[in-house]
C-alpha cells in the first residue's frame, strides 16, 4: 500500500466545520486573531457551521482543552453532522489523535489549514514544490507513534507486528520523497540564483513587495507592471513568486517581485520552504511594505511582517510603506509622508484605482537614487527618437540642440539603463557624475 493513499484527506469544498478558537494569554492581545482565524477557513472553501471560543491559561496535554468542553464539542459534531474539527493553536500528533478519537470525526489546526490552503493555491512548479515539501516536514511528525488504525505489537526480535514495520515504511517513503523534493528545488534555485547574479552584474534594481496577506501586493503588482497576476480579496490569494522587468518613471529600468503573504504565527516548515521565494525580498535595493490602511488592525500587522523580515535576514534593506486601499477611507487623498531628515518612509496609495502611483514613482526615484547615475549624452540626428523615451523615463536636467542638429542631453538614470543607452548607435557619452 502506498503511504500517499494512506494520508488523511486533503481539506474538502465544502465540508461542515467547526471553528475552536482557543484564547491564550499569548494571543489575549491579539485583536483580529480569531476573526483572521474564521477567515482562514472560510477562504479554504469549508462550511463553517460553528465556530465557539475556549479560553485557557495553559495548554494540557491529552486534548490542549478540558475534557469537559472535549465532551461538549463530540455532542455538537454528532447533533450537527459535522465533518472537521479545526483547533486555533497548534496541536501536537498526540492531541490531534486523541481528539480525532474522542469526537469521531477529522480534527486539525491551524497549521494543518494553512497548509491546505498553500496546497490550493499554489500554481507553479516550485511553488507546488515548496507546499509538498512543508506538508511531508508536517507530515513526518505526525508519525511519531504511528498510524492507531494499524495493529502494533510489542516486543524484540521476531516479535515485530506489522504495524510498527509499515511505520518504518512510512518513515522512509517520507524521507525519500524529502530528499527528492530537495534535490529538484536545489535545481530551481540554481537556475533563480542565475537570474539574480546577472540582475546584480548589470546594475539593475530590484524592487520586492512584502506584507500582510490581502494587502493588495498583487493588485500593486499588476498595476505596476501591467501582469496579469491573480489578485482576489482573500487570504494568500497568490503564492507564487513573480518577477517582471518594468520600466519606471524617473527611475528607468528595474525588476519588481511579487512574493508570497505573510500572516501573524507563520508555520516555520513553510518559512523554510519558501526561504529561496523570499531570497528575493533579502536581495532587493528598496523593500516595499504593502499595508491595507482601511484594516483597523494594522499596526499589529506591520510588526508582525517586520518580525518575519528580520526572520528571513532583509531587516537592513531600506523601505518604504504604503499605506494601500486609501479608497476604503473617507475623503482621504495620497500623500507622501517624510521622516525628520527629509527622507521618504510612507506613500498612501490606492492600487485599485491607481490614486497616488505617481507618488510612489517619485519614492522609488528617490529611495534607488544611490543606483542613478547624472551624465551628459549626445544623440545623432538618426538617433533623435531616443529623445522621447528618455523623457518619459528619466530625468532631463538640461537639453539642446547643437550646431550639427544633434541633441545633447543632461540626464539623471539608473546605470544599468545608461549602459543600455549607450549600446544604441548614434549614443555618446559626454561625461558621466555617478551619485553618491
């Protein structure tokens, strides 16, 4: 028998569920967590018939609850015909067992969720990769004392039942397929490894979108790059990384990635799947922190971000915040807010109605000014159309027309884009000043 036959049961459309929240003293602060929580699984496609909240000081270790309120839930699975259980916090194999036993019915947490939901979404090959890769590391605790449908019997040497042995199976198909898994995302990696070496070669900016899920990071993408990215109003409505080359107002040319959302107690397996996704974020020149400023929860959220940033090594990278889906708020109107050197450090947008894109331009013009280079160029007559493009990408401090009828321009460009100019015929550099 195969161990992927033997699995439990993906989450299924549909399937009558009942919500336990449990209240900790560590999540006691935590305003939207169980309302975050409910929407979680309603984005997965689940029925929820109940959700009920249970508070607790600590956790115990047969059921993490009482086994009064355990007998209270097995009553209501019965009356209502419920198909799952799902526990806030996360469970241990142990617990999870115990319950699925006493309540007769599936039971996983929160963790078991996300991943359901990560294994929905997930569209490319990697990110297919990254989701099976987080549940197998999932899976493999779950193994702990084995599977309790299968007979398990005590004792040395020829007194092994066959349950222990189809666990030492099970144990070795898991880590084989780990190892497979492993092997084929090494090689991915290999090959964005490449991309990002060749993006650093040329000077070229790179740009990374962060922050909460259901910010808006994609439908900011999409705008930005013109992509067609699926954007929807749920959570971790897109997971896979997406890179595009843009060409930016007063910036030039840059690569912007889309990654994946973050969410408050991010399980680590999926952390560390998707640490080579989330590389793009630690290699990035400016960070943009997408943040939904109509979620009056917002302020937990933006440091629950910056602790995973920190996590993943890209606390250092400079960014900016933008403060999205200002169309939700009353008679409020983009704007650029500056710290007391002067510096940039929060644009208020509306991605959906491109409200204050120009601001954010002018942001990233001056967060990559690091990356610009001032230089002065002489065009040919043959090569006078270049003018154009140059207007609507980079700065023109100065222009005219010489003796010749050429054109001498004094820009302000990213170095890549004026090592590009320079590849054109007709193009000649006069002096170049790199910023400082």
């Amino acid at each position: 028998m195969e161990l992927f036959d033997r699995q439990k049961d993906a989450v299924g459309q549909g399937e009558r569920t009942l919500l336990v929240y449990v209240e900790l003293p560590t999540n006691r602060n935590i305003h939207n967590a169980q309302a975050e929580f409910s929407e979680l699984a309603q984005s997965s496609g689940l029925d929820i018939i109940k959700t009920i909240k249970v508070s607790r000081n600590s956790a115990l270790a047969q059921f993490f609850i009482g086994s009064g309120k355990v007998d209270e839930i097995a009553q209501m699975v019965e009356e209502l015909e419920l198909d799952l259980v799902i526990f806030s916090p996360e469970l241990s194999p142990s617990q999870e067992r115990n319950l699925e036993k006493a309540l007769k019915c599936q039971v996983m947490d929160r963790t078991g969720l996300i991943l359901d939901i990560f294994a929905l979404r997930a569209n490319s090959f990697e990110g297919k990769l990254q989701v099976e890769l987080a549940q197998l590391r999932h899976l493999s605790t779950r193994l702990v004392r084995g599977w309790t449908h299968l007979e398990r019997q005590k004792g040395g040497i020829g007194m092994r039942g066959p349950g222990e042995t189809q666990l030492e199976t099970d144990k070795r198909l898991i880590a084989i397929r780990i190892k497979n898994i492993t092997k084929r995302l090494d090689k991915v990696h290999k090959q964005r490894d490449l991309g990002r070496k060749s993006r650093t070669k040329n000077e070229l900016p790179m740009i990374a979108l962060a922050g909460y899920t259901n910010a808006g990071k994609s439908t900011l993408f999409n705008t930005l790059t013109d992509a067609q990215v699926f954007a929807n109003d749920q959570l971790f409505a897109t997971l896979d990384a997406t890179i595009r080359r843009v060409i930016l107002p007063a910036s030039g040319e840059a690569v912007i990635a889309d990654t994946v959302g973050f969410i408050q107690d991010l399980p680590h397996d999926l952390v560390d799947a998707f640490k080579s996704t989330l590389e793009e974020t630690k290699r990035s020149n400016v960070l943009l922190h997408i943040v939904d400023s109509s979620d009056e929860y917002n302020i937990e959220k933006i440091d629950q971000v910056e602790d995973i940033v920190d996590e993943i090594g890209a606390g250092e990278i400079p960014s900016i915040l933008v403060m999205n889906k200002i169309d939700r708020l009353d008679n409020f109107y983009p704007r650029i807010d500056r710290d007391k050197d002067g510096r940039i450090y929060r644009v208020w947008i509306s991605a959906q109605t491109e409200q204050g894109i120009d601001l954010l331009y002018q942001a990233l013009a001056e967060q990559l000014s690091g990356m610009m280079t001032h230089a002065k160029i002489k065009l040919d007559v043959m090569s006078a159309y270049i003018r154009s493009e140059i207007h609507n990408i980079g700065h023109i401090h100065n222009e005219k027309v010489d003796d010749f009828g050429a054109w001498v321009l004094e820009i302000k460009v990213t170095k890549h884009y004026l090592s590009k100019l320079l590849n054109n015929k007709g193009v000649k550099l006069l002096w170049e000043q790199k910023s400082q």
